[in-house]
C-alpha cells in the first residue's frame, strides 16, 4: 500500500511543499559554514523525514493512540502527520513549541491543510510546559535539542499511559548529538515498565514503550 493512501489530498500537498523546502534547506546548510549554520541555524525546516512521520502516522493510527504529545514543533513538518493521525482515530495533539514564530508557520501549514482543529500549541519553555501539562499521553514525539531529552523524559514518565508509545528523533544523526542520545536511551532502558529499541529509521529513533 502506497504510503500516500488515504491521506486527504489538501494534507498531501503541504507535506509535499514541507519537503520541497526541506530540500532548499539542506543546499544551504551545505553551502555555509559552521559559524554561518550556528548564527542561522533557527531559520533551517530539520523536518524528522517522511519515513520517521509514517511510521509515527502509523502507529498512532493502529493503537488508536488519541493524546498525543509533541515536545518541539519547529516548523511543523511532524505536527501535520501527527494530526492527520489524530483526526482519523479522533484524538488530539499538544504540540510544544519555544518560538512563536516557528509556530505561525505551522499553524499557517495545518490550516491550509485543514489540520487547525487537531492541534493545541503551548509556546515557551518545553520543561515549564510539560511540567503544567497532567497527562497521560497515549503517544509521545521528542524532537527538540537533544541536551534536554533526559530531564524531559524525567517529568514525561510519570504522566504516560498503560501502553503509551515514545519515539525520540535523532539516535544516530547528527553525530554531534550522539552523547546525548546514548544519555537519553540508557535512562529510558534503566525506567521500570519500559521496553525500548533502536531502529535505523531516518536520523535513528528510539522506540519505547510504557507497559
């Protein structure tokens, strides 16, 4: 089955004009130099990629999984397929954001794809967000730097349903990231109650599980 199959056609065409952007973005990321990348880097889409969001589309969809949360919108390329989830198994997704600007942009994209009502953004801080936020998440996106995935999993636990599922970006890429990455799958492997594996899709993902 083609992965683009049952999807609404409105919400096809923004993912696909997310991903020609996306491609404008990596020329130049490429053309520019690592002083230039770090005083530009907020401008850049880093959407998760296709495979990573139909996976995540997926399993939403066949867990019936309706509190979904999104801990780093950015630009909004996961947000989509996460509502397009949402909205086939009636659920809902929180989505946390730092800049609000990054979130106009993705409430401009699901509006366009008739996504708006599927999606509760909370713009700030992701750790004072989540902190306010009482659960429980049936489905979990971690995707923000990645320095922060340990102390976020520390207040997500507690607040996860029986069976919720976890999936944290960026467990192999960039390399930059890998200590972190390692600091964060060994936290959520030592947590009573979770089962957790790494999968070679996209950047690299770690799976978990709340039993």
């Amino acid at each position: 089955m083609s992965v683009r199959a049952g999807i609404d056609p409105a919400v096809w065409q923004v993912i696909e004009d997310y991903e020609v952007r996306a491609e404008r973005d990596e020329q130049l990321w490429n053309s520019l130099s690592e002083q230039e990348l770090r005083q530009r880097l907020d401008e850049f889409l880093l959407p998760v990629g296709r495979a990573t969001a139909t996976l995540m589309n997926l399993l939403i969809k066949e867990g019936e999984a309706r509190r979904i949360l999104e801990v780093g919108t950015s630009y909004g390329y996961s947000t989509i397929w996460l509502a397009e989830a949402a909205r086939a198994v009636n659920g809902k997704v929180i989505s946390l954001e730092l800049r609000a600007t990054k979130t106009e942009y993705a409430r401009d994209q699901l509006a366009r794809a008739h996504l708006e009502g599927q999606v509760e953004f909370r713009i700030g801080d992701a750790l004072a967000s989540l902190a306010q936020l009482p659960g429980p998440f049936d489905f979990v996106l971690l995707d923000l730097w990645k320095d922060k995935y340990v102390a976020v999993f520390e207040l997500l636990y507690p607040k996860l349903a029986p069976g919720a599922i976890i999936v944290a970006d960026n467990m192999l890429q960039p390399e930059s990231a890998r200590a972190h990455a390692e600091a964060y799958r060994e936290r959520v492997r030592a947590a009573a109650d979770m089962s957790s594996v790494l999968l070679a899709v996209g950047n690299g993902l770690e799976v978990s599980r709340y039993r």
